[in-house]
C-alpha cells in the first residue's frame, strides 16, 4: 500500500482516504461492458502530481461507484497539448474530460481571464470560496457555451514564485532585465514585465534545457512543480513571489456529458467532487513540503516585499478585467470574505 501514496508526506486522514480509493472494489458488470472516459492532463503520471491526483480519485471513483462506466488516464499530454485537446473536446473527439490551469481556457472564453489575474487571490480560501460560489458558476455558464462542462474546480498546489538558475532576489529591483519564463499568455506575459523582468514565452518542455544553458535566468512556476520536473538540478533560487494563485479546472465534453444518464451524472459528479476536495485538502500540505524538499536539495529561499508589485498590480487586474468583460466578476472576488 506504501508505494500507492504520494511520496511526500501526507496527513492520515487523506492517507486513509487515498488508500481507500486506491483498494475500491471493483463493480460487477464487466469492464468490456463499460464506456471508458479518457482524461487528459499535461503533468507526470503519479499522485505527486495536482492534476493526475484528481484524474486518480475521480477514475477510482467512477469504477467503484459505477456498472457503465469506467475511465483511463492519459498524463503528460499523451493526447496532445492541452489547446488541441480541449478543441478536440469541443467537438466530442479524443479526450472525454481534461484537468489543467485555467488559463488555456481563455482561448474559449474570454472571461476566464479574470480568475488567472496577478496578486488577484488572498489564500486559497478566498479563491475557493469564490469559485464554489457566483463567480464560478458564471464562468461555468460561459464555458458551457464553448462546449465545455465543468465538473470541479481544483487548485495548483502552490503560488507561482520566480526560479532563477544563478542570481538570488531579495528585492524587487533584482528582477530588472532578467529573462524570465512565463507560458503564452498575454496576462502573465504582462506581469512578469510589469514585475521589471523580461517576459520570456516559452514551451513547457523547453524550460530545463533552457535553463540548463543559459538561454533563460529563470522561470516562474510552483514549488511543487519544481520539485516533481527536478528543476532544482538546474536552478539555484526560488523567491516567494506568490504572483499568481490558480486555479484549475476539471472539465468535460459537453457531448459527452449529454450522452449520460441522470444517474450517470450523478455518478461523475460526486466523483468529481471527492477528487477535487482530495486536491484542495492537499494543496497548502504539497506546497509547504515541496519548499522544504527544495531547501534540502540546496536551493536558495527568499521571501520578496511584493508591496510595489500588488500596488501595480491593482490596475492591471482593472484594465484586464474590462478587455474580457469581467469587471463585475473582478468587483465580486475582491467583495468576498
């Protein structure tokens, strides 16, 4: 059973449940029988992972609690990139559901945008509580319409720092003129300049080479996916930015979903409930262990006065928020408690 848990450490009561989930029994039709829904996710195929946690618990979840259907995971992007998957989805092919960052979705809805917003979240309740509540629900609404159903919103288990392979930040002003990698998104490419560094755009898979010789100072990114992609080997230094919080979705075809059955659905969305409060619960716990992990891998740890950078920050979220049409959604997340 030891082999099956995440390899950092994980409280008991999400230990028993994760076991649990792992030993379910398996249902009496036969698997032949079953309409298997593929999920997609662009991370590592283990349980260290954010999204293949999600993907883990709600199949184990789904075989166990259904005679119709099964389900199959497809990690690292075993699919294609998260944009043709989800196009792929739109159109009731390839992939049935996908877990990712909710940034590629505002390739099909322009008002995702505002949940992916610089120094937008407090903490991870203040983001939880908002999109358990209006906000998530409108932006639910408005993914509908693209073709998309979405059966839980999730987390990244960490705040995305800045990483830098030789030079340490301590201040703001160490970041000026710095290569930074960002993914290829105009919002995030505009924070990181905003932040005095050079926006560097860039594919996933091209960071640790690029690191590696010299081609980028730095990324910004979660501890935990530092630790899991072993970017340690490669950089010296993270700095506590917490710049962006989040959020992650767990969505589906549309198509797909209108094919099930009231109790089918019923089904997938317990499922889907389970996996995301298995990856809530664990991603203050995963974020914590991973800077702890990092640190006795050698790396470097600053905390950055980020005061200059929220003040700044406040505009930007307000001229975002307006090109996507989102003010009101922006002027709820700052009204929740």
């Amino acid at each position: 059973m030891r082999s099956l848990l995440p390899r950092f450490r994980t409280q008991p009561l999400l230990a028993a449940l994760l076991a649990t989930a792992a030993l379910a029994v398996a249902p009496t039709a036969h698997a032949d029988d079953k309409k298997e829904w593929k999920i997609s996710h662009s991370a590592h195929g283990d349980i260290t992972s954010e999204h293949h946690i999600v993907a883990w618990v709600f199949k184990n979840y789904l075989e166990d609690h259904s005679d119709t259907l099964s389900a199959r995971i497809y990690p690292s992007s075993a699919l294609g990139d998260e944009r043709a998957v989800f196009e792929a989805m739109q159109l009731g092919a390839g992939a049935t559901c996908a877990v990712a960052g909710t940034a590629i979705l505002n390739n099909f809805s322009k008002r995702v945008g505002v949940i992916d917003l610089p120094f937008l979240w407090k903490d991870y309740d203040h983001m939880n509580r908002a999109l358990d509540g209006k906000v998530g629900d409108e932006i639910a609404a408005d993914l509908e319409k693209s073709g998309f159903k979405v059966l839980a919103w999730t987390t990244n288990w960490g705040a995305r720092n800045i990483v830098t392979a030789n030079k340490a930040i301590n201040t703001p002003e160490d970041l000026k003129g710095l290569k930074i990698r960002t993914i290829q998104s105009p919002v995030y490419v505009e924070t990181i300049n905003s932040m005095g560094a050079n926006a560097t755009p860039m594919s996933f898979g091209e960071v640790y080479t690029s690191m590696q010789t010299g081609v980028l100072d730095g990324f910004e990114h979660g501890s935990a996916v530092v630790v899991t992609n072993k970017f340690y080997e490669v950089a010296k230094n993270l700095a506590i930015t917490n710049h962006f919080l989040g959020p992650a979705v767990f969505a589906c075809s549309l198509n797909e979903w209108n094919k099930l059955s009231d109790a089918q659905k019923k089904v997938v969305m317990d499922g889907a409930k389970l996996a995301g409060d298995v990856n809530r619960a664990l991603a203050p716990i995963r974020e914590q262990e991973a800077l702890e992990f990092l640190r006795a891998k050698g790396m470097t740890i600053t905390t950055v006065d980020t005061t200059e950078f929220r003040e700044k920050a406040q505009g930007l979220q307000d001229k975002i928020a307006k090109d996507v049409g989102g003010t009101e959604l922006l002027t709820e997340i700052r009204a929740v408690q």
